[in-house]
C-alpha cells in the first residue's frame, strides 16, 4: 500500500532519504565530492513550502519536496527514490501529489534542476510536460546542472475536448461578424474617455478578440491558464503577447486601460476565496478609471422566467469536422455550482465524454464582489448590443470602472 504523507524535512525518515540520494549523487559525480565528508541535511519547511515522504507498506522509498521562487513559481527539489524501488512508478505518483499542491498553494510553474547524468530523471521530466529552460539562480555557472520548467495546467475541474484540441475551438464557436469585438468597442467608446491604449484579456482562449481589438493600435496582452491555448494564440497573432498564468495569482507588474475576463473564463473560480483573487488580479491590472469588463452565464437566467434550459443539441459541420454535440446541465445546490456533461458525436462514430464544472454567478452577487474589489458597475446587461433589459437572458455582461 502506497501513501504519500507530509513530513518534517528534518524528521528522521527524510534526512534517511537524503542521506541515501547523497550516496547515490557521490557515486554518480565523485568529481564534484572529493575530499567531502560534510553529511547533507534540509532546511526547516518555509511557508508555502512542502516537504512529502512516500511510504510502501509503511517503509519511507521516495521523496520530494516544493521551495518558494517567487509568488507564483516553486522549485521541485528532493526528488529521490530508494534504489531498490525503482521503476514502479513512485516518482510519477509522488510528481502527480506535489503538482497538486502547488496548484492547491496557487503556483502556476514548477521549476527544478537536475544533473546531466542523470539521464531517467530528465526522461521523466520531459514524459511529465516538463521544457528546458536556461539554468537559474544558483545553478546558473553549473555546467553540471540541466534545469527544467512546467506550467501548470489549473482547471483540474475542467475535461473538455476544445481544450485538449484548441484548434476545433473556433469552429465550433465560430464569429464571422466579429461579435464580440464589436461590442468590446461598444462598451469602450461608452465607458471610457477614449479608446484604450493598452487592453489585458484575462481568459483570453485562442486570442480571436484580442487580435482584432489589437488592429485598433492598442498594446495588447492575453492570459490563459490552458498551455495549449497560449500556444495556439501565440502561433496564429505573433504581434500579440499571450502568457500561460493562473487568474488568480498572475501579476504583470503593470496597468492597463482595459481588463476582460470574456467566454465565462471567470466561472471556473469555484469557491468565494478563488473569486476573491481573482478580482484582486483585476485590480492589480487597473488604475483608476480603467475600465474592467466581465462575460459570464447570467445565473439569474436559472430563475423563474428565465431562459436557461437544462438539454441542449448543437451540430457542427466545416472545415472537415462534423460532430453532434450533446449538454446535459445539472446542480451542486451546496457550492452554486452548474455542472455540465458534454458527449461529442464524431462523423466516425467515435464518443467523446466532457466534464465542466462553472461557478454559477447572480448580477446583485457580483456586483458586492467587485465593490470589496473597488470597482463601480457602470452597465449591466444580456445582450451584445449593450441595451437595457430585465436581465433573464443567457449571458451576463458586467462593465464597472476602477475607482482605486
């Protein structure tokens, strides 16, 4: 029975550990060891750090820890496994629990450094998604040392075939007329003294709007959690700056006149304290009078005399992909939470399964979250033409300025 525990780094089973690592490192680089006889040992846990030992039937075989580098990134160190336990997948299982705690911590990249003889743990690291990087810190002069970087992937709520191929994304939500664009420019020329200089998309997906919002000579920034998006967004609008980053922990250094949050990006804070970060994101983006804008499912829409429906049907057919697609939507009444459940008719008969869980999110509900966040609602609407209405339709459009 495998169980993977926290520990105190100076406890007695990982100074074990390490102390084995360090025989296996003497071995491996004697060049680098000669004449040392100092024993290694660890540092106290510092906040926001972690330290874990895995146990197999109740022996200490692997081990692996997480180090502050900045607000956002933590190095992966001590990562060890006993030698007579090797290949029977205790690093994956002991890499898997500390990506899920520093995504738990609010990490959204993982760097570590590892030797260039060490040839199965770099084949690990690239197996596990990990890029090289140019070594850093106080590995940088280490012509020993090989060190690798990983953003993480934060929408672990999240199983959705647009994501997985973000390339389909844009078919199946096709805007021939640049929608949402136009109504982005609606909402600027209503709000703001005058046209942005500098627009950030939080949530920014394949960076469709944010290309066309750029030809209007603002300076333009986009922000997605999903690797892959970065990467496709990247590729298609290379006069645009995408970043893979978490909503709620990201922070550019830096203001803009314009900060979007569009494609219901902001459902995925599940809990109150990720909508809380999130919206402090915002404000750490914004000066006063910038203009913030939020697209979401409108909760209200759930309501009596509303337009929610709990089945939907769509079919897609261009470009060479043709597919039904099937939603069914249910409640976690508990967490205000909407559940979508997708399945995906593929032209080969082949089915493929999503799972979505958005946090589901009232007019009056954001309205006191961006209050706390200093923001003030200055339109509210369901419509892209930005008109007032009774607020039932199915999207939710949020403009509010930044009051500082």
């Amino acid at each position: 029975m495998l169980s993977i525990r926290d520990v105190d780094p100076l406890g007695a089973d990982a100074l074990a550990l390490l102390h084995e690592a360090a025989i296996d490192a003497r071995a491996l680089y004697p060049e680098l060891f000669a004449g040392s006889t100092v024993a290694p040992t660890n540092e106290p846990l510092p906040a926001r750090g972690v330290y874990v030992v895995a146990y197999l039937h109740e022996q200490p075989v692997a081990c692996g820890a997480l180090r502050p580098f900045d607000d956002t990134t933590a190095e992966l160190r001590r990562m060890y496994v006993h030698r007579e336990h090797r290949r029977q997948g205790l690093a994956r299982a002991v890499l898997s629990h500390l990506e899920a705690e520093a995504r738990r911590l609010g990490y959204s990249k993982l760097v570590l450094e590892t030797g260039r003889k060490q040839v199965p743990a770099m084949r690990l690291w690239e197996a596990s998604g990990f890029q090289h990087i140019p070594p850093f810190g106080a590995y940088a002069n280490d012509p020993a040392s090989v060190c690798y970087e990983r953003i993480l992937d934060v929408l672990t709520n999240v199983k959705n075939l647009l994501y997985r191929r973000p390339e389909l994304y844009e078919l199946v939500y096709p805007e021939p007329n640049d929608e949402t664009p136009t109504m982005l420019r609606r909402a600027f020329a209503r709000h703001l003294p005058r046209p942005p200089t500098s627009i950030l998309d939080i949530g920014c997906g394949t960076g469709r709007d944010l290309a066309s919002l750029a030809r209007d000579g603002a300076n333009c920034v986009g922000v997605d959690a999903l690797a892959a998006m970065v990467s496709l967004a990247s590729s298609r609008y290379p006069h645009v700056s995408f970043l893979n980053g978490d909503m709620r922990s990201i922070r550019l250094g830096n203001t803009f006149d314009a900060v979007l949050c569009m494609g219901s990006a902001l459902m995925y804070a599940l809990t109150n304290a990720d909508l809380r970060a999130s919206f402090r994101t915002f404000a750490s983006h914004s000066h006063p009078g910038s203009l913030l804008f939020l697209d979401v499912n409108n909760a209200a829409a759930c309501l009596p005399g509303g337009t929610f429906s709990r089945e939907l049907k769509s079919e897609v057919n261009v470009n060479g992909f043709r597919a039904v697609a099937t939603m069914l939507f249910d409640f976690d009444y508990r967490r205000q939470l909407m559940i979508r459940s997708r399945k995906w008719k593929l032209e080969d008969g082949e089915t493929i399964e999503d799972f979505c869980e958005y946090r589901l999110l009232f007019p009056a509900e954001l309205e006191a979250f961006l209050d706390d966040a200093g923001f003030d609602i200055v339109g509210m609407y369901d419509n892209q033409q930005l008109t007032d209405t009774l607020l039932n339709g199915p999207r939710l459009y949020i403009a509010a300025t930044f009051r500082g």
